[in-house]
C-alpha cells in the first residue's frame, strides 16, 4: 500500500474530528474509574472507541459521498475525488467498526461494546440519512456524538448510573453551538449539497443565532450537575461558571450580528472549550 493510499483510508476515519471523541471518552473513563483498575482497560477502551468511531466515519462518508461532490470543503475527500470506490470504503469501514466492537466487548465490558454499537447505528442509519430531510438532523447527530461519555463510564464502572448520563448531556448540548457554527459558515455549500440545515432554510441566521443562545445557556445547569451529584467540588463548579460565561458571550455576539467572524469566534471558542472543561473535572476529580 502506498503511503498515498494510506493517506486516504486514514482520512476516511476523519482522526481530527474523532479527536475530541477520544478526549470525551478517556475523560469519562478517568472520571469512573475505580481503584485497583489495569492501565490496560483504558488503552482498550480508547482503541475500540477509535476503531467504531474511524468505521462510522467511513461509513457516513459511503452515503455521503454524492453530497460531498459539490462542497469545497469536502470534494477532495477520497471518495468524491474517485481515489477510492465506494466498496472499498464500506468493507475499511465495516472491518473497523466490527473489530472495535469485538476489543470493547472482549477486552473491556458488554455494556461499553452495545453503548458503541448504539453509536454506530445511530449515527451510520439515524442521523447520516435524515441530514438529507430535516433540519432537525443535527439534534439526531448530537446522540451519537455525545454517547462516546457513556462508553467511557461504562468502560470504567460497567453501569450507567446518573454520572455516566451527566457527562453525556455535557456534551449533547455542547455540540449544538459548535455545529451551528459550522452550519452558518457553511451554509452556501450545504445549500449547493442539498443538505437543509437551519441556516439554509431559514437564510436570515435568527433562528441559528437564538438556537445557539439557547443551547449555550442550556449548557450551564448541566455543567454544574457534577459538583451536585458528587463527582467535583466547588473549585470545578466555578472554573465551569467562566467557561460557560463565556461561551454564551460568543454565542450572544454570533445571534447579534449572524457574521462570518462572530460564527468563527464561537466555532473556536467551542473548540477550546470542551478540552478544558474536561481538563478542569478530571484535575479537580482526582484531585480530591
């Protein structure tokens, strides 16, 4: 194989985006895990979690791979500049999905090896098709994006008690600020693609802009729940306070004036702010 064509199945598990997939997952972990817990689960975890994640990408890319065609952001991708046949990606993408499933299920726990397999369906059959119908695809896509907290909770207590679920709203109202972003600096090219995203069917950006306020504000009561169920203490529920201030001041700025840069400040402001909210709970949850 040569390292071009490498290039292309690596690009088709899309490792930047799953990056923030792995940080979740290893967070929860950290967050559940028990004393006198092997080292090793953890890095099974983490390497299952990749490989379903990496084979849903590559799956979602098989059904979108039309679609992708008319988006410059992702014409180039391997798929839609013919690199590489449709079969080749779906058997790549069905060889990882399975054999992450089989290290979770083996190597780790049942309960982490069906929250994934719940992930690759719901984001291969549920979300990648209705992306092509409705608007409200992109609240279906914040279920398998948010599920990656519970496969590292049940990784690390083999429950799915109240903390796990916690963790997993954390992320599910997170995303919606961040893909709307997205969505608006976008939303010619998702036009052109055919998706109908808010901004698309509704191109004056108010409704984007007031979604994303509510989300972002939406997100504050979930970010406090882990001191009040236990999981941190004051020292986190104040560091969560300033973050989530200040997402909601970018989210604000973006449904005041609908700009390409206010979409980009929240989009990078959303980036930066999952890794230290994470960053934040583990070092105050180990901490104590």
């Amino acid at each position: 194989m040569t390292k071009s064509r490498g290039s292309d199945f690596l690009a088709l598990t899309k490792p930047r985006l799953n990056f923030l997939v792995l940080l979740t997952t290893a967070a929860a972990y950290r967050l559940g895990v028990q004393e006198g817990s092997l080292p090793i689960t953890l890095v099974h975890t983490l390497m299952g979690t990749a490989l379903v994640a990496g084979g849903a990408s590559a799956l979602n890319q098989v059904w979108e791979r039309e679609s992708d065609k008319l988006m410059r952001r992702t014409r180039l991708r391997p798929l839609p500049d013919e690199r590489m046949t449709a079969s080749h990606a779906r058997i790549f993408g069905w060889v990882l999905s399975i054999a992450g499933l089989i290290q979770l299920a083996v190597f780790v726990n049942l309960l982490s090896a069906a929250m994934a397999l719940l992930t690759l369906a719901s984001y291969v059959w549920f979300y990648t098709p209705l992306k092509f119908r409705t608007s409200l695809s992109t609240i279906v896509g914040a279920l398998p994006g948010a599920l990656p907290a519970v496969i590292g909770w049940s990784a690390a207590t083999n429950s799915l008690s109240l903390a796990g679920w916690v963790l997993f709203g954390i992320v599910f109202m997170w995303q919606m600020p961040h893909f709307l972003a997205i969505a608006w600096m976008y939303r010619d090219e998702y036009a052109r693609a055919g998706i109908p995203l808010l901004p698309v069917i509704q191109p004056d950006g108010r409704s984007t802009g007031r979604q994303a306020v509510l989300y972002s504000a939406g997100l504050i009561p979930i970010t406090l729940m882990p001191t009040l169920i236990g999981l941190s203490s004051p020292t986190y529920l104040a560091g969560a306070i300033v973050l989530d201030a200040i997402l909601l001041v970018f989210s604000l700025e973006f449904a005041v004036t609908r700009t390409m840069d206010s979409a980009r400040r929240l989009f990078l402001s959303s980036i930066i702010y999952l890794p230290l909210l994470w960053g934040l709970l583990v070092w105050d949850h180990v901490g104590r």
